[in-house]
C-alpha cells in the first residue's frame, strides 16, 4: 500500500493542486484497504495523520515553524543559530489553510469509515472462556476461530499495564504459537490441555477463545481487533 509521510503538508511543494493530488491518491488506497476489510495499520495510519492536520489548524505557530529554514547567522558569543525562512510566510500559511481546509473533511470521512468498519468486526466477534478463569489473567491462551470452521489459531498473550500523567491503559502482545483442526473429539478443553502439558506450564493459565461469524484478513483484521476485544473483556471481569 501507498503511504503518506507523516509531514506531508509541510514537505516538498506548498502548492493546493498538488497536496490535493498526494491526499486523494493516498485516500483512494486507503479505500481499497477497507473494501477488503483490511483495517490495520491503514486505521491508525488515519487516525495519525487527521491528529496530526488537526493539529496545525488550530496551532498556527506550529504551522510557521513547520516551514524548512537554513542557518543565516551565527552567534557565537551567546552560542545561539539565528534562521532564515525560505518561504514566505504569509503566503504559505495562506496556501496551507486552504489545503488543510480540503483535506481535514476528506480525512474525516475516510476516518469514519473506517471506524464503521471496526464497529462491524467488533460486533462480529464473539468471546468466552475456555474452562476456570484464573485469579491471573495477564498471561495466558488465545483461540481465535470463525464460528463452524475447524481451523483454530493458538497465540499466547501477554498483558501490560502503561501509565502516563493522566491515565493507566492495557496493552497487550500476542506470539502464534500453532495451529488446531477443531473436531468432537479435539474440543477447545481438550486444545487447552495439550498446549498446557506440551509447554509444562506450573499454573493453569487463562484461556479466552474469540469466534468471527465473517470471514476477515487475520493479520490486518481478525487478530488486532480480537486483541483489543481481549483487553477490553479481561478489564471487565477484573474489575
């Protein structure tokens, strides 16, 4: 997939032709993705870059000191580079609005189809534990399967707690261990032992099984999505 750099707007040509071009090329892409139902990394890619424009609407000084600069002076005595900008100002801001202007609601909407999207395959999705859930949930199995087929992928996961100054937030890691062909006789307990006893584990760790009635791209879809899902519900019963 075709990828727009981060300082899109600020790099190369501050021309609205142009931007436009680079914005609807891209856009067009990312369009293509959703209609697979491809959501990752496009969703967060979209995410980022309307922050990002955002961003620069409401802060102009943020915009001004966008704009590339060259060294005009040296200030050796108080060790300090006075610069030059190439641009002039005015113009450019003028010209930057104007682009940021058409590409905040083409963004927008992109953005919300993709969380359209998102809200579709989380719907989709379907969770439960597999035997005793543990006192200790940060480690444990995953199952991922789509509801009526055999095939089940196995991932252990790994939970982690970040903070900031403002709030704590989960997030989680999960390594694919093997697959499973689901049958009477080889049921998600009897899955559940045999991983237990071939990784001789010590304790009974947590294993959560997450079902998709649809059929989505695991690697782009299914996976990261049954990974928040996953977050999301060890959350709430740990409440």
């Amino acid at each position: 997939m075709k990828n727009l750099s981060p300082n899109w707007i600020t790099e190369g040509l501050i021309d609205f032709e142009y931007k436009k071009y680079l914005l609807l090329d891209y856009l067009q892409e990312v369009s293509k993705q959703f209609d697979e139902k491809k959501l990752y990394p496009t969703l967060a890619d979209i995410i980022s870059h309307y922050q990002n424009l955002q961003q620069l609407k409401e802060n102009k000084e943020i915009v001004a000191q966008a704009f590339p600069k060259v060294i005009s002076k040296i200030d050796f005595e108080n060790f300090k580079l006075k610069y030059e900008k190439l641009l002039v100002e005015n113009k450019c801001i003028e010209e930057l609005e104007t682009i940021l202007d058409f590409a905040l609601p083409q963004l927008q909407t992109t953005l919300k189809d993709g969380r359209e999207l998102y809200a579709a395959v989380e719907n989709d999705l379907q969770i439960f534990p597999v035997g005793i859930v543990p006192v200790n949930t940060e480690f444990g199995y995953l199952f991922l399967a789509r509801t009526g087929r055999r095939q089940t992928k196995v991932y252990e996961y790994h939970t982690t707690l970040f903070e900031n100054s403002n709030e704590q937030y989960r997030g989680i890691k999960a390594e694919y261990i093997c697959t499973y062909s689901r049958s009477i006789i080889n049921t998600y307990e009897n899955m559940k032992s045999t991983i237990i006893k071939a990784e001789k584990k010590m304790f009974t760790p947590g294993t959560f099984v997450i079902e998709s009635h649809k059929k989505f791209p695991l690697l782009e879809t299914f996976l990261p999505v049954a990974k928040r899902t996953l977050v999301r519900y060890l959350y709430n019963i740990n409440k």
